[in-house]
C-alpha cells in the first residue's frame, strides 16, 4: 500500500525559472515518490517559483506549513533540504 506524502519545489532566480528548475525538481520527486511507493495528491504538491530561499513568506511554503499543522501527511520530499527551513 502506498504512503501518502506531499513535495516542496523551489526556485528564486529568472535564470533558474528559465531553465525550468521546478520543472526537472518536481520529476525528481515524482521519481523518488514512486520508486518508494508514495502517492502524491494534487492538493499536496507545493511550488514557489521566484521567491528568494531568505525569506519564510513563500505561498507554497505556507500551504505546506497549514498542511504539516493540520498534521494531515507525516512525508514530506524535497529535492534540497535547503528548500525547507526549520520552523
């Protein structure tokens, strides 16, 4: 049976935009996801596209946040663990 979990992606910068950076972040986490059975919902999959890692007001950061407080999934991938800081 497949664990459900939810995934974070993040770029800052115009040049990483170009490169769609989240794009190949999130087909890593998808990758992972399923080699490891995980089952990622739509609502679960979290992007900020252009927002600096120095500040914590991120929209998709803050979803993830109200969803970690809601205790409602317990996985959590992240392709850099940068990406997530400590709360």
């Amino acid at each position: 049976m497949n664990q459900i979990a939810a995934i974070y992606a993040r770029v800052s910068s115009d040049r990483q935009k170009e490169q769609q950076t989240i794009g190949s972040q999130r087909a890593a986490l998808f990758e992972y996801a399923q080699a490891h059975q995980y089952t990622i919902p739509p609502e679960w999959q979290f992007e900020d596209d252009g927002y600096s890692g120095g500040t914590l007001v991120r929209p998709g950061l803050e979803r993830l946040r109200d969803l970690i407080a809601q205790r409602r999934s317990y996985s959590y991938l992240f392709k850099h663990l940068m990406y997530f800081p400590p709360f």
